[in-house]
C-alpha cells in the first residue's frame, strides 16, 4: 500500500513542506506584506478562517483534536483572493485559532497543512474558475488536507489514532467543498473584476 510505504518518512515530509510554504510566502511573495492592500487582506482573511474554526468544534480525543468547519472558510478565502491570500489566512489563521482554543500542540502542523490547502485552491482557481475547476480543486485541496493529518497522525499516534481521524477530515473537507467552494463560485461570477485584481 502507497501510503505505508510513505508514512515511515512523515516527518521529513512535513519538514520540506515547511520549508517550501515559507519560502514561498516570505521569500517569493514578500512583495505582497509590503503594500497595504496586501497586509489588510491576509490579516483579515486570517481572522475570519480563525473565528470560523473555533465557531463550531467537537473535539476527538483519540489524537486530543477537534472537528470544525474552518474548512469552508479557508476555501471560500483561496477561492476568491488566490494563492497567498489562500495560503496564509488558510495556515495562519487555522494554527491561530488551535492556539486560542487550547490545540496549540496542532497549530504548527495545523499552519501547514492548511496552508497547502489555501494554496493549491487558490492557485488552481486562479488560473480557470469556472464551476468544474473549482470543485476538483476544493476536492484537490481537501484532499490534501485529510491526507496531511493522516501523516501527521500516523507518525505521532500511530495507525489506529490515524485511521479514527479519517471520517471527522472528510466531513470537514466536504462541507468545506460544498460550502465554501460553492459560496467561491457564486460571489465569483458577480464580482469577478473587483476580485481579480484583489489576488497579488
């Protein structure tokens, strides 16, 4: 099995993952946190992909974790503001809102997981978003993102804590598809101009 195979190296995994999620936001789209528009809009999408995850949380404690609907929040914002706005308010604002909820142990994991989430939407969308690409890249981002925490998973608590978790992402992911990529859609084709030149 694939995923067997891969798991063993989990932890370098997330580390070149880390590694690449920074280097891309403050190394190649630095220019991005350095005009206003750019600070005001991350810093506000990062609030409310936060305020979204902590509205709603059934914690699971097998893995000492929690379900939430951030998802819907992280795809809508990647979505309609592209791939940096997407990966950083994706990343930071769901490991902020592990943070103030008392998940702190999940929030370095949480930032980039979610990252790559906000990333892989909002660069997929931002290149075609008619409806057909912007459901395969919510399937695609939220994919990635029950995948990420079944890594993160299996290399801290092991095969069976891992496996528990699978449902609760997939309902997250799916509400997040549904939901925050359907909302995507329909603000999209109204305000499609303002929005476009809102993605830098």
């Amino acid at each position: 099995m694939a995923i067997e195979a891969v798991a063993p190296y989990a932890k370098w995994i997330i580390i070149a993952v880390a590694v690449l999620y920074f280097a891309y936001l403050f190394i190649l789209k630095k220019r991005v946190f350095e005009v206003a528009v750019g600070v005001a809009l991350s810093g506000v999408m990062a609030a409310l992909v936060a305020v979204v995850t902590m509205a709603i949380q059934v914690p699971t404690p097998l893995t000492s974790g929690y379900i939430n609907i951030g998802d819907t929040m992280v795809m809508l914002v990647a979505v309609l503001f592209g791939p940096t706005i997407g990966a950083f308010a994706g990343g930071f604002g769901s490991a902020m809102a592990d943070i103030i909820t008392g998940y702190a142990h999940w929030a370095p994991f949480t930032l980039i997981i979610k990252g790559v989430e906000g990333f892989v939407i909002g660069y997929i969308t931002s290149k075609k978003d008619d409806f057909t690409a912007i459901l395969l890249a919510t399937i695609l981002g939220g994919g990635l993102m029950v995948l990420g925490y079944f890594f993160v998973e299996v290399y801290v608590y092991g095969w069976g804590g891992a496996i528990a978790e699978i449902p609760g992402n997939t309902l997250q992911a799916v509400t997040g598809i549904v939901v925050g990529g359907g909302l995507g859609h329909v603000i999209k084709r109204r305000i499609k101009d303002v929005l476009v030149s809102l993605q830098i």
